[in-house]
C-alpha cells in the first residue's frame, strides 16, 4: 500500500481491531514483531506479513478459536499487499 501515510503495522492492527480491541492488536504486532523478526513495529512491510501471521495464529486460535482466526488471517492475507 505504497504511498499511504498510515504504517504497515497500523493497517495490519486496523483489520484485527474489531476482533481483539485497538490495544491488544497494536501490542500483539509488536510482541510478534520482535519476537520473530527482532523488529520494531515501525520497520514491518508487506514482505514480513507471512511470519506475522505464523505469529499472530496461535494467539488468535486460542481467542476466537482455530476456524475464525484462520479465516480472519486469511481475509487479512488477501486484503494486504
């Protein structure tokens, strides 16, 4: 989404606002971020977006079960580019 103002990481949180809260997702894309990709939320791009899923999933499944939170990742994957 070249050309937008907004950060990767902010849209990212944007989509999984209404399922986990505004907070829980800025601070879930952080966790993810530097956990699996030692960087911070500001430095994430498109091209980090398979790992951040990987990541996000197992928090995801366990609040909304396995189904919904594929189907909300895979929804996300297809949305971002």
């Amino acid at each position: 989404m070249a050309g937008n103002s907004t950060s990767f990481s902010q849209q990212l949180a944007a989509r999984l606002a209404p399922y986990i809260g505004d907070f829980n997702a800025q601070m879930w894309i952080k966790s993810v971020a530097r956990r699996e990709l030692g960087l911070a939320p500001e430095d994430l791009t498109v091209k980090h977006l398979a790992p951040l899923i990987d990541g996000l999933r197992p928090f995801l499944q366990t609040l909304m079960g396995r189904t919904t939170a594929d189907n909300l990742l895979q929804q996300i994957r297809r949305e971002v580019h």
